[in-house]
C-alpha cells in the first residue's frame, strides 16, 4: 500500500516526532499525517488516515518507533490509551 510505504519511508526520526505528537496534539498529527501522504500525491481525509494508521499499528508496523525514548510497544502512555491497538507480535 502506498500510504505504509510512504509513511514507514520518511526516516526514524521523523516517524518517532509523529508518534511523539500523536500522543500530545491527535489532530495535529492526523493534519501533519496528511501532508506527508499529499507529498505522495496521496489525498486523504481525516478518517481514512486514522484507519490506515490504526491498521499500521494493529500489524506492528510502529512498534519499534521511538516515542519519547522508549520504542512504542513499551509506551505506559500509548499502552493506557490504546490498549486496543497494540500489535500482536512477540517482542
């Protein structure tokens, strides 16, 4: 899919500062999620890059990402709010 590939492509780092916002200002990574999945020439709504991202975290995809130091599938703070969506994979 085009949008995993863009949006595992644009570095470590910058994927780490996503999550870091994801979990601080939601609606403003969801915008910042669209600007990168438009530079892709990708045009997306609110909702459908929610799901992308939801399904991305359901497959383990930003389990290893840094989030505040410490790599998502860690986070006492992601795990408390989305206990839900934490991959399945055996870490």
């Amino acid at each position: 899919m085009k949008f995993r590939q863009l949006l595992l492509n644009i570095g470590q780092e910058e994927l780490g500062s996503l999550c870091e916002k994801f979990l601080y200002d939601h609606e403003g990574a969801i915008q910042s999620t669209g600007n990168i999945a438009s530079v892709g020439n990708l045009k997306l709504n609110s909702q459908e890059i929610k799901d992308f991202i939801t399904e991305m975290h359901e497959k383990g995809d930003f389990d290893d990402v840094n989030c505040f130091s410490t790599p998502l599938y860690e986070n006492e703070l992601y795990k408390k709010f989305h206990p839900d969506k934490l991959s399945t994979a055996s870490k």
